[in-house]
C-alpha cells in the first residue's frame, strides 16, 4: 500500500514562511478595507462597470447595469456568453455572497477529474521538458492551522457563478509590482474565471481571504457572523487576465490547455474601503517565473479549500511533496507534479516554495489530478504567465 506519510519538517518550514510575516491589520480592525505580451485580458471603462459588452451603447450603461444586476447576468444563452477578453464585465453585487451562498458554492471538480500524461514518457533529469516520472504516491492533505489570517492569511476562496449555479476555487494575494505593498492582484487558475474552449468569462467572481477563518463547520457556517466566514470582507474582480491557450485549448477534461491554466485578477472590496487587499491582509506573496527544474526543488506544497467529497469546502487544506514531471502534450512545458488528496475546490490554489530570502513564493498553482485524488499538477509559470502579471499590474499602474 503506498505510504501516506507526510515530509514533516518541510511542511512545517513552509507553513512558517506563509504565515504573516507583517500584520498591517487583523480581521477585527478592518473587516473588508477596501515581456511576453498577454493575449487574454479583461478591462473596465468606469469604477463600477469594468466594460460593457459588444453592441452596448456608452448612454444605454445605467440600465445595462441595474438590469445586469437584477438578474439578467443568469442569461447563458450563446449571444450572451462572453467569450472574448474585451466582454469581461463583473459588476459588484452587493450582499450577492453571502455566508449560505459561499457554503453552498460548489467545486469545479470537471477539470480537476482529469487523466494524466499523453503520449509521454519518462527519462532523465537534464532537462524536465517533455519527460513525466512516475506517478507520486498519494500524500494525505493535513488541515492548516487556526486561525486562517495567522497561519494563511494570503489564501483564500474565489466564488464565481457559471451555468451549473454557485461555484468555488483556491487562490492567493500576490505582490503587484507597481504598487508596492498595496497589492490588490490574487493569482489563481485560468479555469476558474474562464470556461476554456466551449465557453467564456464566468460572471459574480469574488475573492474571500482566509476564508472561514475559524474552521466552523458546514452547520453553522450558515449562521456565523459575516466576519467569521469574511474576515477580510469580500473581494470582487474588477479586472482579470488568462492566457490566450487556456481560452482556446481549455477542456473541462483530458488536460487540454492545462500547462497554461492560470490566471491573475485584480479586486477590490465590496464595501468600498480605502485600504488595499494586500494592506487589509497584512501580507501577499512575491510570484517566482523562473521555472526552477524539479531537481533543484526540495520540497513544494500546495494550499487550498477542497470542496468535493470527502471535503466539503469549508477547511483550508496543504499537501507537501517533493515534485515530480508531467507533460500533457511535448509541445507544452511539462507541468509540476506532487502527491496530494486533496480534491476538486482546490483548483486556482497557490502551490509555494521557500525563497532566497525564506519567505514563501508562489511558483504554481493547481490545475489538474486524477479522478481518484492521489495527485496534483500545476504549470509552470513562464513568460506567458510573466507576461499576463505584468500587464495586468501595469494596467492598474497610474492607479491607487
């Protein structure tokens, strides 16, 4: 039977260097403060409406939006899918996430329930591209400590509505280069704000922060205090960029797209406060694009809310393994690989190694694994995924 024993001491020193290194503010202070080029991105042409779709009328915005508002944003139907990155829009919705709606939102496990490597095959260690190792034997995600904003405060959920109802992903508060300290970027995955191929932009995208921060269970979740499940307030994308190959390759399953399925938004409170994410948080992660080969990586580990079954989405989880090789197609970087049971609901969660300076850097983010749980796979974070961070941090530049 192969071993679920977790690597202890690396979990331990990881876990160290995600926790907040600076609390700028604690849940209770602030409850909700507010060189490749990119080929997917998603704009705004006003505070509250970040764009209009094709064939909307500048004087017709007031009553697109209460309408959008209202409801029509449930409209599916394929002239209202919006595919292309200019049609983003995401309009906040005040009080439209909830503590049972959150509960309730359910993991986009299609894409995580995926078969492993195709038409490849294992060889050596001078070069990771187009090699997959062997498969990880399977390491049991442990239960992050409480609370969330002192142990993984960076961590967080994205809530976002698609056809099949109320939906959930992981993801975390990355560093924005232009504004120093005063982030408002989450990273996350591409199939978490995109359908891919067959669809387009999700609708309500939200980002809660540690959230359920006591680790309440599913049956009071319901009933708790909005800063018990929202200790930082919620969060909504007025901006978001994926890669152009996860939009035109991107499959529910099989893999399609994977290697380049990520994603970075930029957010901003519900309630309109004046304090950053990254300043209400107290932290966020520098993102690493260096592509490290798995040779040089000792340990890696990867956090997130799983929400499919045994899971219900309401803990905060960790698996920590050293890495492995998967390649989906040759034609594509090969994908970082660890054990892990973690299950759908994880996806978009930040995967973080130990930086130069000991603090944790986020270097991928979970994309795929097994329909039977045992392991994850997230890409590797290039000039594609460099290119999409640095556009969208240099979009909200002249911004404060």
């Amino acid at each position: 039977m192969p071993s679920t024993r977790r690597p202890v001491l690396a979990a331990a020193a990881l876990t160290a260097v995600l926790a907040l290194t600076a609390t700028a503010c604690g849940p209770s202070d602030d409850k909700a403060a507010g060189d490749a080029k990119p080929s997917a991105t998603a704009g705004g042409q006003s505070d509250d409406l970040p764009a209009l779709p094709k064939g909307i009328p500048t004087q017709d915005l007031e009553k697109w939006k209460k309408k959008w508002k209202e409801g029509a944003w449930k409209n599916w139907d394929k002239d209202q899918w919006m595919r292309e990155a200019r049609d983003f829009v995401n309009p906040i919705i005040e009080g439209h996430w909830k503590p049972d709606t959150m509960k309730d939102a359910r993991s986009s496990d299609k894409t995580l329930a995926t078969q492993g490597a195709q038409g490849s095959a294992p060889g050596g260690i001078s070069s990771d591209q187009g090699v997959t190792d062997p498969e990880p034997r399977p390491v049991k995600a442990q239960a992050v400590g409480l609370p969330y904003h002192d142990n993984a405060a960076p961590v967080g959920k994205v809530f976002f509505d698609s056809p099949q109802g109320h939906m959930v992903c992981s993801a975390t508060v990355v560093k924005d280069p232009a504004h120093p300290g005063k982030s408002n970027m989450v990273w996350t995955a591409g199939h978490c704000v995109h359908a891919g191929k067959q669809g387009g932009w999700y609708r309500n995208i939200a980002f809660v922060p540690s959230y359920n921060d006591k680790g309440l269970p599913a049956t009071q979740v319901n009933s708790a205090p909005v800063q018990d499940v929202a200790p930082y307030g919620v969060w909504w994308a007025d901006w978001a960029q994926t890669s152009s190959q996860w939009i035109a390759q991107g499959a529910e399953t099989g893999g399609a797209g994977a290697p380049y399925d990520f994603a970075v938004l930029h957010v901003r409170s519900e309630t309109g406060a004046g304090k950053s994410l990254e300043e209400t948080v107290g932290n966020a992660l520098a993102v690493d694009f260096s592509t490290p080969q798995v040779k040089s990586i000792q340990s890696m580990g990867a956090w997130g809310y799983p929400a499919a079954p045994p899971f219900d989405g309401q803990r905060m989880y960790d698996c920590v393994d050293r890495p492995g090789r998967l390649t989906i197609d040759a034609q594509q970087p090969t994908m970082y690989r660890i054990g892990c049971t973690m299950t759908g609901g994880s996806s978009g969660g930040g995967w973080f190694v130990r930086g130069a300076d000991g603090k944790a850097v986020l270097i991928s983010n979970t994309s795929i694994g097994p329909s039977n749980s045992t392991w994850l796979a997230g890409p590797r974070l290039g000039p594609e995924a460099k290119g999409v961070y640095e556009a969208l941090s240099k979009k909200f530049a002249k911004k404060g």
